[in-house]
C-alpha cells in the first residue's frame, strides 16, 4: 500500500463550549479543514447523542471521573468525532465516529478499525489535554483541581 500524504497546513481549532451533560464535563473543540466551521446541523445531532454515549462509558471497568473533551472535525471524508474520556488515573479512552457530510443524520463508529485513530490535528487537542490533566489534577493528587482543569482550554485563535 502506498502512502497518500496531504501537505501540511495549519487548521482552525477552537474551543467552542464547556457542555454538562448527567453529571458530566465535556469540553468541545471543533477543528476545520475550511476557514471556518460550517457543520452546525451535525454538531447538533453529536450533542442529541452524547448522553447516550456517555451513558455508555458509565459501564466501564475502570474508574471515571466523568471529565472528558470532545473533538469534532471538519476533514476530506466527513466530520470525524472523537469522544474522549479520563479513566485509571492518567489515561484516555476514546471512541471515534464519523459522520459523511450527505447524511448528516447517520453517525457510525469510525469505518476504518476497532480502535482509534487519530490525526495530526487532533493531536494537538490531545497534548493540549494531557499537560492540563498533569498540571491540575496528577501534580495535585491529594486534591485533584478538577474545576482548574475544565477551565484550562487550548486558545488557538
């Protein structure tokens, strides 16, 4: 198989809105392959799913704290959903989903493998992420500053 690389260039992502759904926090970042981002009718449609998703994660085996940031991404295939979670201390779960723009009443996990993939751009969400979870809740274990957490969100504008 050979490799198909899109040249690199930078993408918008934003930090749109702190979401408190059942007793859970939920940061949303949107990134954008476009100048801005357009897929408001399926943001809706991720939001209407989220309680049952995170009714989902409740069955886990591992402890949660019910912290978790969510990536909607405008790219070449559709808008990619990645729902990520903290769990065991100082790891994430994630789930992704993908969403074509023709149907964008049809959410499905992501067509390409049982585990997760995730891009470049995301990644940077995600490092974003870890070092906030470092700062506020494993360097201050004894009295995690989970609020401090919620609020320390990536700024890229």
């Amino acid at each position: 198989m050979t490799a198909v690389f899109e040249k690199y260039k930078s993408r918008k992502i934003k930090f749109s809105e702190l979401l408190n759904i059942n007793d859970w926090s939920v940061k949303l970042y949107s990134i954008t392959n476009k100048d801005d981002f357009h897929s408001f009718e399926i943001l809706e449609n991720i939001k209407e799913a989220l309680p049952v998703w995170l009714s989902d994660v409740e069955h886990s085996r591992l402890t949660i704290y019910r912290k978790s940031f969510l990536i909607v991404h405008e790219a070449r295939e559709g808008v990619w959903v990645l729902l990520n979670w903290w769990t065991g201390g100082e790891m994430i779960q994630t789930e992704v989903f993908l969403i074509e723009y023709d149907k964008p009443d049809f959410i499905k996990k992501s067509p390409y493998t049982k585990g997760s993939l995730l891009c470049v751009w995301e990644l940077e969400v995600f490092a974003h992420e870890r070092m906030s979870w470092i700062k506020h809740v494993l360097k201050k274990s004894e009295a995690p500053k989970f609020d401090d957490y919620l609020k320390d969100v990536l700024k890229n504008d």
